[in-house]
C-alpha cells in the first residue's frame, strides 16, 4: 500500500507546487498589467498636452499669416 501511495503523494506534491508557480505568475501579470495602464495614461495625458500645445501654435501662426 506505501508504494501505490508515495508516488502520489509525489504527484500532489508537484501540482501543488505548480499550482502556487501559477498562482504567482497572475499576481505578477495582474502588477505588469496595472503598471501598463498607469504608463498608458501617462502617454495619453502627455499626448493630450502636446495636441493642445500644437493646436496653439497653429492658431498663433496661422491668425498672423491672415493679419
């Protein structure tokens, strides 16, 4: 009966370490994700920021050519 229950333990022993590697590799994806986002706004804003700078410049430029 030990023999046939060994090796099992040993196959419960491995899906449970896969299990918790797995259960890592989320948390570590669900970090990476959020960073992204958090950077992904950040150049959104900046993008934003820029647009309104060049939408400026145009307006200034193009008011003096009509002048």
């Amino acid at each position: 009966m030990r023999y046939v229950l060994m090796p099992l333990q040993a196959s419960i022993d491995r899906l449970s370490d896969i299990i918790h590697g797995i259960n890592y590799l989320t948390k570590e994806h669900g970090r990476r994700i959020e960073y992204l986002e958090d950077r992904f706004g950040e150049h959104i804003g900046e993008a934003k920021v820029r647009n309104q700078k060049i939408k400026a410049l145009e307006h200034e430029v193009f008011d003096k050519e009509r002048k």
